[in-house]
C-alpha cells in the first residue's frame, strides 16, 4: 500500500508551482511516497489588507503542528525568523535568482523613468531602496498574487511593479523582467529565491525524508541571512535587504537597514567559514540591531551611514 503524505501549502500560482518543485523533488528520492498537495486560505490571502509575512505562512505552520498536514512549503522569505512551536525546516530546495527585478512599460528603463514616475510595490524594503535611487519616484502600495500586481501596471497606470525575479521564473514570466537589480546596492529580502520545506520536530520519520533534498549550498547562504533577522528581533517586515554568497567553503555576508524614506542606509559587510554562518549572521544583524532604530525615523538632514 502506497504511503500517502499531506504537504500543506497557499493556493497562489506562485505557492504551487514551488510545491510542485519539492514534490519533484521528494518522489525523485522517495518514489514510494504519496505526495498530496493541501491548498490553504490564509488569512493573507482573504484579506487585501494583509501586511505581515505572518498572514500567510502562520495558519499553515499551525496545520502542520496540529497534524492537519505533514509537510509545508514556504517562500524563506516569507517564513518567520521565530517560527510556530515545533515546526523547523527541514530542506532547503536549490535558490533561484535572489535578485529584485523591474517590469516596466515598454521602452523604459530605471534611469529613463519620468520625474514622479510611479512603481508599484508593497514591501517596505524595495520602497526605501527605490527612494534612495531615486528620491522623485511615488511609490504605490499593490497586493495580490504575482499576476495581479503585474495587471496593475494598466489597470492603476503605473510605469511599472517590482518584484523577485525568483518568482517570476517558476511561473514563466521571466520574458517580463525588464531590468535586474543587482546587489550589493540593491539587496534583496533575507531568504528571497529560496524554497523551505518544513516539518513538526516530532515526526523523525517525516524529517528523515525531507531532509534527503535539502540543498546544503542553500542551506549555508540562507541560514546566516536568517540570523540577521534574528539578531534583529526576528521582525521580517522591516526595510531590511541580506544576501548571503558561498564560494570555495567561504561565506560573504551583506546586509543592510534602511529609513522608510530611503534617505538612511546603515549597511553592514562580513565573511568567513560558511560552516560558521551562523555567527557570522548574528554578529552582523548585531552591527545593524545598534541602529535599528533607522527603520522607523525618516532621514532628515542626516545622510546616509555607509
């Protein structure tokens, strides 16, 4: 009798085509395994005035520890730094593009925007960054799945929408990327690309299995921007960018805060062992955490802290 386990996920378009990257994933190692896909509605999904990561991974940890589901499957960024008791991630699929990308109207590009030029984007991050390189823009809050963010585009007139290029790819979009925003002066949110499968920490069995696809390469970029967070106050909706690189056994480590304004940048840099990431992560969210107080002021006459 074939073993049937239940892997718990959003309904998005985004949200199921990465479950489906870790259900290929998963009946590649275990062929005898059943891989079911539980759609759920989170409160993030029925409600447009959703505004934390929390509204959309939270409900769906919270099946996984009550044994509604067996597995889940997050985008890392999304998943909080101090998760539902119990439940840890178990693999880390391979990343994608970590990278922000710009959809833009046809024939523009980001130094050829008009003064004023509208760009549509709900997170506080990409917000401070585009203000920063471009003081004039107006930034305009838009929600919804990936393919209503980039209808609003004619729907509210904008010039354009930002979003990761990570999920554009996985749902074929990529022909739609006009520019790639390229780090360290653009950084993208910690964990951004990266797929997290995760499980109940008293399910061995289960745990066993997940980790059979865990992508240590990821796993050892990933985790350190994770600590940063941490160090932080585990808080993933402050204007913070962390991207982690491992190269040769070595970890690089950039990271920065901003003021909602983008007219403060506290930006911090570090490298060493990957195999000692995690410290690395949490002396460099330590660094920042000194400033923290930039992500709730604007920047006034203050410049920016390189």
């Amino acid at each position: 009798m074939t073993e049937r386990l239940r892997i718990g996920t959003r309904g998005s378009p985004l949200a199921l085509a990465q479950t489906g990257l870790a259900v290929a994933a998963l009946t590649r190692r275990h062929p005898g395994v059943r891989w079911e896909v539980v759609p759920v509605r989170t409160s993030g999904d029925r409600s447009r005035r959703a505004t934390g990561t929390l509204d959309f991974t939270d409900e769906i940890d919270r099946r996984l520890e009550s044994g509604e589901v067996d597995v889940a499957v997050h985008s890392t960024k999304d998943w909080p730094a101090d998760p539902v008791r119990n439940v840890a991630i178990a693999a880390y699929l391979p990343r994608d593009d970590p990278r922000d990308a710009l959809v833009l109207r046809p024939g523009l590009t980001f130094r050829s925007l008009p003064e004023g030029a509208r760009l549509g984007s709900s997170s506080l991050r990409r917000r401070a960054q585009l203000l920063a390189a471009r003081p004039d823009l107006e930034v305009i809050p838009i929600r919804g799945n990936v393919e209503t963010r980039l209808d609003q585009i004619g729907v509210r007139g904008l010039d354009g929408v930002v979003l990761a290029a990570a999920g554009l790819r996985r749902l074929g979009l990529a022909r739609r990327i006009t520019e790639l925003l390229e780090p360290p002066r653009w950084l993208p949110a910690p964990g951004q690309g990266a797929i997290a499968v995760a499980v109940r920490t008293d399910d061995p069995t289960t745990a066993r299995r997940v980790r059979a696809v865990d992508h240590r390469p990821t796993r050892r970029a990933v985790e350190p921007e994770r600590a940063v967070v941490r160090a932080l106050g585990g808080d993933c909706d402050l204007p913070l960018g962390a991207l982690g690189r491992v190269r040769s056994g070595r970890l690089t480590l950039d990271a920065a805060l901003w003021s909602p304004d983008g007219r403060i940048r506290v930006s911090a840099h570090t490298s060493g062992p990957a195999d000692r990431g995690g410290r690395l992560g949490n002396r460099l969210g330590a660094r920042l955490a000194r400033h923290q107080d930039v992500s709730t002021r604007s920047g006034g006459s203050a410049g920016a802290r390189r």
